[in-house]
C-alpha cells in the first residue's frame, strides 16, 4: 500500500517520487524513492528509509521534495515513528547517501486531522530550509543545512501558538530579497479563521 507521495521536477524534465509502502498487515511502514524518465520509463524503487509510524494519520510521513540544482542532488525528508525527522539525499549517478537526522526535536504529526507531518522543505541557493512545528511546545522551528550531512540548531521561528502544519516557497519581497514565505496553521484544530503567514529572511539569491 503506497501514500504520501512527494514529487519533484528536474531541469532536464526527469520527475523524483518519494513515497511511503505500508506492509499488508500495518505492522511496517518504509519510504522509497523512484525516477521518471523523459522517455516515461520508471525505476526501481529504492528503499530510503524504515521505522515510519504506521497508524492512518501518519502516512504522509513525507516532506516536499527538494532539489539542490548546484549539484543536481534530490534531497528527501520525512518523519519516523518517534518524531524526528530525517533525510537522504539522491546523487545526480543515482547513488543515495547515508541517512542523517534533521533535529533531534519530535515534530508534530496530523495536527489537525490532515494526514500530514507539520514540516515542511525548500532550497535555496544551495542551502536546504526545513521548517518544523514541534511536538512538545507546538512553536514553529527552523533549521538549514548548507552542506550536504550538516544542519543547523534548530531555532525558534514563531512563539506561543499551537502550529499544525506549515507549507512554504521562496518568494521576493517588496524589494527584491528572497524570502523563506511560510503559510500555517496557528491552531484551529481542523476549523477555520487560524491560517497565518510568515516569512524568513534568506541569504543570497538564485535556487
């Protein structure tokens, strides 16, 4: 049983997917990548990941796909059973690295009743952003990771509300600067009227 899938477009029109595979019985949940060509042929699948919650609200255990064009590198994120959150990254031989832990901070899960993990990923300029809404105080985290296998203490974005998800893009600002634009969900409890917007200055231009 296949969910969750997360996908990504590469300059050269190849598209990665990432998804998660429950075994029949729900006793096991993994995460794995596969290609699709120009042509239309499809890959293996590659197993990225094992240790994926396996209750109903934790299949979309993925965050976005994110692609580092600089190095032509796939990066994949997504969330284990115990919380935290986790990533792997597809080279541009095919080759995927080392699995390595975004933050040691348990992050939220369906926090209202969306199926979804509370994180969310983009690059830019090289550098990967995730944005995270932690499980413990439910504030809205931020952490980067400017080298492939390293990532930033995780910093407080957003204080004092009870986030549930969070989905963002870069974007420019009224002057031009790239900006880390953020959407979420400051604790409405599956209702309506809490969506918020955020931004997060970024560094640097280009993607």
């Amino acid at each position: 049983l296949a969910s969750g899938v997360m996908t990504v477009g590469l300059a050269d029109d190849e598209v990665h997917m990432a998804y998660t595979a429950t075994s029949p019985d729900w006793s096991a949940r993994s995460v794995w990548h596969r290609t699709l060509t120009p042509a239309g042929s499809l890959s293996e699948a590659t197993l990225l990941g094992e240790g994926v919650g396996t209750t109903e609200e934790e299949i979309g255990a993925l965050l976005p796909l994110g692609w580092v064009s600089k190095s032509n590198t796939v990066v994949a994120a997504w969330r284990r059973a115990d919380g935290t959150l986790w990533e792997r990254r597809i080279q541009a031989n095919g080759s995927v690295t080392s699995p390595v832990r975004i933050s040691p901070r348990p992050v939220v899960q369906s926090g209202a009743d969306s199926d979804q993990v509370g994180a969310d990923l983009v690059v830019h300029d090289g550098v990967v952003h995730v944005v995270f809404s932690d499980e413990e105080s439910r504030d809205l985290w931020h952490t980067s990771s400017p080298a492939p296998g390293a990532w930033t203490a995780a910093r407080p974005v957003i204080r004092g509300i009870d986030a549930q998800w969070v989905r963002g893009r870069i974007i420019r600002d009224d002057s031009g600067s790239a900006v880390y634009g953020l959407v979420y969900d400051a604790g409405s409890d599956g209702g309506s009227g809490m969506n918020r917007y955020a931004v997060i200055a970024l560094e640097g231009s280009g993607g």
